[in-house]
C-alpha cells in the first residue's frame, strides 16, 4: 500500500509538473511571437527563427511539445517508479529553465514598452 501512495503522489507530483511545462512553453512562444512582430528582437533559436510566426512555428511549439509530454506521461505510468526521483529533478531544472525564459521575455516586453510607447 505504500508503493502504491507513493507512486500515486509521484504522479501527481509529475502531473502537476507536466502542465506547467506545457503552459511556460506556451507563453514562451506567445512572448517571442509579440517580441519579434516588434521587429526589434529576433528568435535566437536558429531552427525556429525561419518560420517562427507561420504554420510551421505553430507546430514546433504547441503540438509537438503537447504530443511529447504526453509522450513521456504515458511512459512514465506504465514504467515501474524507479526512477521518480531523477525524473522529478530534471522536471525541475527545465521548468526553471522555462521559468528564466518567460521572466527574461517578461523583462524585454516591459522594457520595449516603457521606451517605445
């Protein structure tokens, strides 16, 4: 039974995680998509700055990450939870990660404008 409490409250744990990934990276691209229709800031990552705005950013940033998170969840139940720690730990550095991104893109939003506005 305590196998069982604790996995359920890993998964959870994870769950909770899992959304919140999903919902920085949106904002990320939400950020980024305001930022550079400014025509002040580019995309700094190469692979999305040729079609960052089209059908083709759409798709790198809200369906494949939503298709792979659910990807990774449905693997993480039906795996045994050995592993839950590390799994917890590198949830929680990228969400850091994401967390550092948006406040950065919170910064250069409220900076641009304040001056240009």
């Amino acid at each position: 039974m305590k196998k069982i409490l604790s996995f359920m409250s890993s998964e959870c744990y994870l769950d909770n995680r899992f959304a919140l990934l999903y919902f920085l990276n949106l904002f990320d691209y939400l950020f980024t998509l305001v930022l550079v229709s400014s025509g002040l800031f580019i995309e700094a990552n190469p692979l999305l700055s040729l079609n960052i705005e089209g059908v083709g950013g759409f798709l790198a940033k809200c369906i494949l990450p939503l298709l792979l998170i659910l990807y990774i969840r449905i693997r993480f139940i039906n795996s045994p939870p050995k592993n839950t720690l590390a799994a917890k730990l590198m949830m929680d550095i990228i969400l850091s990660f994401y967390f550092f991104v948006n406040c950065f893109h919170i910064f250069w939003l409220t900076y641009t404008i304040v001056v240009f506005m």
